[in-house]
C-alpha cells in the first residue's frame, strides 16, 4: 500500500506538473507580440532588382512608410520617433538624428502631431535634435526606446488608447529640459500654444487645419516655459526643476480633439493611477489578446515575423476620434456625444479591398462603431464621404454587413448610399456623365504625362460599377428590388470602357470615340486610370470576372492576356513613385491590381496563381539590405492584410461578396478564432503549388472557394497541397 505521506507526496508532484504545463502553455500563449518586428517597412528600397527601375539620384522608394512607435489597435495616440517631417510616417530608417516625439501618426504624410523632445543644455531651435543609433534603439507593440547621444537621455514610450506615457533618464546633475516643437507637424501648422497649469502640468493645442489638444502632467515641478524663436523655427522650452536626487523625469500626456479639458479627462482616466510599467505590459497584453485571433504552427521564423508584423500593422488605423466621455467633434466642427467609439475615416479606397475585411473578422464593434462613424457624417452632410477615389465605402459597408456586422442603422446607411450613387456633387465625381453614358469620359489631352490630372476616366468607370454592384447587393438583401434591379444593370458599366480589338479597358472621349494615343504600359497619376496603367486596370471586375471573360471570347484568350500581364516587362524607364515591385506589368506597390493573382481561379488554372502568391510573399515583403522594406506604401495595412490574408491560406478576391478564394498557406496550421464563433482551423497537407483538393469537416468541397458563414461556423479545412 502506499502510505499518505507518499500519496500526499505523488499528488503535490501532480499538481505541481499540471501548473508547469499551465505555465509553458502560457509562456507559449505569450509569445506572440514577441514576432512583431515594428522596425519593417521603415527603411528604404533601392534595390533595381526589386524596385523594377533604377531610383533616381535622391528619390526614396515607397517601401513601406511605417513608422516604428507606439501605440494599441485603433487608438487615438501614436507616439513615435520623427526623423524628417514631410517624410511619410516621419521616420526613416537611415537617418541618424531624431528631432522629436509625435503623438499621432498614419504613415501618408499627415499628422505627426504634437512633437517634444528631452534635452539639456542651451537649445538651438533650430538644431536641437539628437543623434541614435539602431544599436540602442528597440521596438515592441505599444514599446519604444532609444537613447539620444547627444543628450545622454534614454528615452521609453508606452500609450493607453488616449495617451502617451515618456520616460527620460537623464544623465546625473544635468539640466531637465523638455523641446515642445508646436510649429511642426506633418501638415502645416496653423497656429499652437502652451501655457503651465499649476507647478506640475501643462496644456495647449496644435493647429492645423483642427486644433489638437493635449494636457501633460509631470513627475517633477516646472521653473518655467521659455518660448524661443530663430528665423522661422519656433520652440517652446519646458524647464524642470533642478534635483540631483532624480534625474528620472515621467511625463504623462493625453490628447483631444474636443479640447484641454478633455484632454485631462483622457489622462486623469486612463494613466492617473498607473506605472511606467503596469501600462507597457496592458499594451503588450492588448496586442497579444489581438494577434491571438490567429494562431499558426510551422512555417520559417522569417514567416512568422512577416506575419505577425503584418497582422500588427493591419490594426494601427482607423484612429479613434472620441474622448473617455463620448465626446468628439463632428464633419461640421461641431462637439457631440455619442454612445460608440467615433473613429476617423478609414482608408476606404486602399483598405476596402482586404483590410477592413480581416477588421471586420477580428473586431467586429470596431468595425461596426467605424460604419456609425461614416453614417454621422453622411447624416450631417448628405453623402457618406469616400477617401482618396471612388465610393469604396459602399462596398466596405455592405460586405461588412453580409458577413455579419450589425449594430448600425443598414437602413439608413443605404439610403445614403443611394444618394452617393444617384445625386451628383456629391461623393462620386463626373456622376452625371457616367449615368448619362455609362462611363465616365476622359478628356483629350495632347502629350498626358505621368503626373497628368483629369478625371481618371477608365478607374472612375470601374470602380463606380462595382460600388454599384454593392449597393445592388445590399439592396437585395434588404428587400429594395427596384433598387436592386438598377443598380445591378448599373454594374455592367464595365464593358462600355473595354476594347474588344486589343483587349484593354481604355479611355473614351465624351464623343464615345477612344483616347489616342495609347499605350498601355505607360503609368498614369490620374489621367485615364489611377496610379495604375492599363494592364493594372483592365481586370478590375471584381464582380463580374465571367462576363468580362465573355468579352475575350473564350478562356484559353483571356487566360493568354492574363498570362501576357504576368510577363512582359516593365519599362525601367516608365518611372511613377507609388508604383513599384512588378511581376512583369503587374504591380505590388500599389493597390489597383491586388486581386488579379487570383484571376487563373475563373479559368481552372490555380497553381499558376499560387507560383504568383509565392512569388510576391517572397520577394516584396521583408525586402532589401537589413530585410526592412516592402514593395510599396503599406497604406495603412492593406499591404499587410494582403500578406496576412494569403499567407494562411484564403484571401477575400470580391470584398463586396462573402467568399475566400482558397490557397496554399504558408503555415502547416492555422487556428482562427472569431470572437463569438467556435475556432477554425485550416490545416496543410504536402507542399506544391496545386491545390487537389479541400476538405471541410470531413466532406470534399467541389470547388477552390468558401465562404465568410463556413469559417464563422467553425471546423477543419484540410488543404491538400502537391505538384
């Protein structure tokens, strides 16, 4: 028998075994963040090889413009390093001299709002800033430190959603000096002020067009706020107290764009009562709960931090807009208050197409209080706003809400969808003539160059027809048949741009008659497509890729002309900054063509797609010297959703649709799990580009799509991988 001293004995041996495997199940649960690597995307492409041109003599590259700071998923403040104003997200990978700290970023050259910067000594405002070097410099999601040389400062961020959080070690016996450089952002600076609110706090704006405003409260007393000025640079100096006992200084600083008061109210909720280090590990701990959405087994290291950097990137925007009180300022300048997060208007022409997607996956009431947030400037203005071309956010609002996302007012988003499609002056440009005949017209301009303005006539063309499509669609499922009978006649525009003699979508003057000359090769800013040529336009039918089939006349026709993208050159000497990174014609740089990988799909030529996929994920992410750059403007994650997306293993070809063109995963396991749905989980079988076949929960699929409800459902996809 065994006695109970050695039962005791064998049970403390049992417990103390299962609360090891807890805690290595933890530790491993943990790591996640610890694959981010916020450095990617900042450092510069000049690699011909790569760039598909020689750069010209001082030209830096698009290779990414992200920036390396902190911050949380969809929040108000993002503090990070500035190296150069104007330069994008501020931050540039060879520089060696930080000139300050920004509170928000975008990584579009904007914002970068708010800039200070620790000193000592005299300053210089116009030469005040410190030389770094990568060696001391580290990155973490919702961490940042570095240590300025010239100063001896070491320098450590954190952030909560409405707040910056700096820590400046100081070298002993030093004067404590803080740089607000208010006259500086990356839009230009209108007017600002600071001004001290008792001995240990300060409060002011910056404005630029709209006024951001901040409050700062200090871990040791303010002397006085010396406000310097030289040629046109203008600083405002924050002197601390002289103590040789501390020379650790804790500035803690919330932001608003409401107002100073609310900016305290920001601060004094979410940082009054918090270390330094209790705030680091809940961001850390936030960005883990997010990235734990998605948990992959397999795969290379390189892969892994390609992934899960991208993931991370995919959730730095849109920025949040309202304070802890619900209140915000609205389309009109005016203050409201809202019972839901009000956030600023997405990126909706890049990220519809795969972004806003994966936001609606993993963060559905994000999702849903962004389309609550459009709908309240529709309201107030008449037409839901579209950013930089288009009208994506018909698209972006009825995909979100076919896959699932409620929690707005569908009635009357679509109603001012309507408005958008069918009231001229308002969201959608040349809306007149496009209803009138079908297509948008492209004026006769003699000698176009790259950078050549005028209505973008073939892009506006296509991309009005397939917002029109979404609108078709979300009329359908609200039971608005007319609506729906219209507009999906509407979505047919595409063929009125196609030329069935040379297979090209091309321009057509007011007259009906074809722009010439032509060539389609040559890129365009915004003259007949945008940011794009021809051969990186002409398959944007996301909705209709068997009727634009039809025009060629047979499969084996298209999938000639679709081959023909994929491999006549580039011209090295057709030079557009935003479009870089081919595979012959077909650009990564850019957004335009994302999706046409995916075209062999619709003619049963897959494994021509995934050799493509393979291609892209090795070449243009992760790229150059240091492994840092990617192909283009990350544009606010939708350069990493695309990664993301087709890395495990499925990828949204039609956002406006709720299916996922399958592929093969770069992981041997995938495990997605939605919050308020049971796990997903996708699992590869052999390596090769051809899919041979898919298995969901036991059944063979018969075809290479799934859809948004069969991931919802939960269950195991096997992919069966081989030659």
């Amino acid at each position: 028998m065994v006695s109970n001293k050695k039962l005791y004995l064998i049970c403390l041996l049992i417990v103390a075994g299962i609360f090891i495997s807890c805690s290595r199940q933890k530790s491993n649960h943990q790591n996640l963040t610890h694959w981010v690597n916020p450095f990617i995307g900042t450092a510069p492409l000049q690699d011909s090889s790569v760039v598909g041109y020689e750069p010209p003599k001082g030209w830096r590259v698009w290779a990414g413009l992200t920036y390396p700071g902190a911050a949380l998923p969809d929040g108000m403040v993002q503090l990070s390093p500035i190296t150069k104003f104007g330069s994008g997200s501020g931050y540039q990978y060879e520089d060696s001299v930080i000139v300050g700290f920004a509170h928000t970023n975008k990584g579009q050259w904007n914002l970068c709002n708010i800039p200070v910067l620790p000193v000592t000594g005299k300053v210089n405002p116009q030469h005040f800033g410190s030389h770094f070097d990568h060696k001391r410099e580290t990155a973490h999601p919702g961490y940042y430190q570095v240590y300025l040389k010239d100063y001896g400062i070491n320098v450590r961020l954190t952030v909560t959603k409405h707040c910056g959080f700096h820590q400046y070690q100081y070298p002993k016996g030093a004067d404590k000096e803080i740089v607000f450089d208010l006259g500086q952002s990356d839009d230009h600076v209108r007017g600002w002020n600071i001004h001290r609110d008792g001995k240990r706090a300060l409060a002011g704006y910056q404005n630029t067009g709209r006024k951001i405003y901040f409050y700062a409260r200090l871990s040791q007393n303010i002397t006085k706020i010396d406000k310097r000025s030289k040629g046109n640079a203008r600083v405002s100096v924050v002197h601390i107290s002289p103590n040789a006992q501390d020379s650790l200084v804790k500035m803690k600083i919330g932001l608003s764009f409401v107002s100073s008061k609310n900016a305290k109210k920001n601060l004094q909720k979410e940082l009054a009562h918090h270390n330094f280090a209790s705030v680091k590990k809940k961001a850390s701990q936030r960005w883990e709960k997010l990235l734990d959405h998605i948990k992959v087994t397999g795969g290379t290291n390189k892969e892994k931090e390609l992934f899960y950097t991208s993931l991370y990137r995919a959730f730095l925007w849109p920025e949040l807009r309202s304070d802890v009180n619900g209140e915000y300022l609205d389309v009109n300048g005016k203050v409201n208050k809202a019972d839901y997060n009000y956030y600023t208007l997405p990126s909706l022409w890049d990220t519809q197409r795969n972004k806003l997607v994966l936001l609606g996956m993993l963060e559905p009431q994000v999702t849903s209080d962004v389309i609550k947030s459009l709908i309240d400037r529709g309201q107030k203005t008449g037409f839901i706003p579209t950013f930089f071309f288009g009208d994506p956010a018909s698209v972006f609002i009825e995909g979100s809400y076919l896959r699932g996302i409620r929690g707005f007012n569908v009635q009357k988003a679509f109603k001012l969808l309507v408005r958008n499609a069918t009231i001229p002056g308002g969201t959608r440009p040349h809306l007149k003539a496009y209803m009138k005949k079908g297509y948008v017209p492209t004026p006769k301009i003699d000698h176009p160059k790259v950078d050549t303005k005028a209505n973008a006539g073939v892009a506006s063309t296509l991309g009005y027809a397939y917002d029109d499509y979404a609108v078709a669609r979300l009329a359908k499922a609200l039971g608005e048949s007319s609506d729906y009978q219209r507009f999906i006649k509407r979505s047919k525009n595409y063929k009125n741009v196609f030329d069935s003699t040379d297979g090209f979508m091309r321009g057509r003057l007011a007259n009906g008659q074809w722009v010439k000359p032509f060539n389609p090769q040559h890129p365009y800013y915004d003259y007949i497509y945008r940011e794009a040529n021809a051969w990186q336009s002409t398959f944007y039918v996301p909705h209709d890729i068997p009727g634009l089939i039809r025009l060629y006349g047979s499969k084996k026709r298209f999938e000639a002309k679709v081959d023909s993208l994929f491999s006549i050159p580039w011209n090295p000497h057709y030079i557009a900054r935003n479009i870089s990174g081919f595979i012959g014609q077909y650009c990564q740089g850019d957004q335009p063509d994302h999706n046409f990988p995916f075209l062999y799909y619709f003619i049963g030529k897959q494994p021509k797609t995934q050799k493509i996929l393979n291609e892209i994920m090795h070449r243009f992410y992760g790229a150059g010297k240091n492994g840092l750059a990617l192909a283009g403007m990350d544009d606010a994650g939708e350069m990493s959703s695309w990664y993301v997306f087709n890395a495990m293993g499925f990828y949204p070809f039609s956002p406006a649709d709720t299916y996922y063109f399958v592929t093969v995963p770069k992981f041997k396991k995938v495990r997605l799990k939605l919050k308020n749905h049971p796990a997903f989980y996708i699992n590869r079988k052999g390596t090769g580009n051809k899919i041979n076949s898919l298995v969901l929960n036991g059944k063979t699929l018969d075809n290479l799509r799934i859809m948004h409800k069969q991931i919802t459902n939960g269950g195991h996809l096997m992919i069966n991988a081989g030659k």
